[in-house]
C-alpha cells in the first residue's frame, strides 16, 4: 500500500533529471493516489468502520459539538487544575518556610515544631511539614 507508494515516489524522485519538467497531470494523479492510499491506511489503522458498527449495535447518539466552544471547555477545565495544583505548591511552599522559620528560631524550635529529619544538616522531613 502506502509504503510502495512511497517507495516508489522516492526513487522515481532520485532517478529523475532535476532540469525535467514532470507534466501536472502525472502530478495531481500521484497526489491523488497517495491520498487515496494514506486515507485508506488511516481508515484501517483506526477502525473507524468498527467503531461506528459498535456505536449502532449499542444504540448510541453522537452529537456534533462545535470545535471553538469544546476547545473553551477543554481550556477552562486545564485552567482550573493547573490553578488547584499551583495552590498545593504555594501551600507545600508556605508550609515549608513556616517550618524552616520556627526551626531557625530557638524558642519555637523546643516546642517540637517540624524536625530536621537529618540531624541538622538542613533537610526537613516532608511529612511532618503539614
């Protein structure tokens, strides 16, 4: 299938001369053949055909929807995860200053605020931050 055709077509390219003119018409009819082909490939890699018998034999409707608003939708909804996961990291963040604050201040640190999980070399145990 494809693969011959583009076989073919690269070594028809080589062994071209580069000044030869290629009529259009021997142009358009490869263009139409190679798109034959791919939409042919692409049909049967996907199973379009047996997707939409499946759809049948279970009764389903498919709606078209309009591709600006899904994009919106789809855009409005990434927004939103990237603020709720932005907000954990800011509160991870303050957390982690609040901890290292009152391990740097000696009067909090005897109240058994967060605790070095490394005996003083500076790395705090991510559990005990909040």
């Amino acid at each position: 299938g494809i693969m011959a055709v583009l076989l073919l077509v690269a070594i028809q390219a080589a062994a071209a001369d580069p000044d030869e003119d290629i009529p259009h018409n021997e142009v358009r009819n490869w263009a139409i053949r190679f798109g034959v082909d791919l939409w042919e490939f692409g049909r049967q890699f996907t199973k379009v055909n047996d997707i939409r018998n499946k759809y049948k034999d279970y009764d389903v409707d498919v709606n078209r929807k309009d591709g600006i608003l899904l994009l919106r939708e789809l855009a409005a909804e990434v927004k939103n995860f990237m603020d709720f996961k932005m907000n954990a990291v800011m509160r991870i963040m303050d957390s982690a200053e609040q901890a290292a604050l009152s391990e740097s201040d000696p009067e909090s640190s005897a109240g058994g605020g967060a605790s070095k999980s490394h005996g003083g070399n500076g790395f705090y145990d991510a559990r005990r931050i909040n």
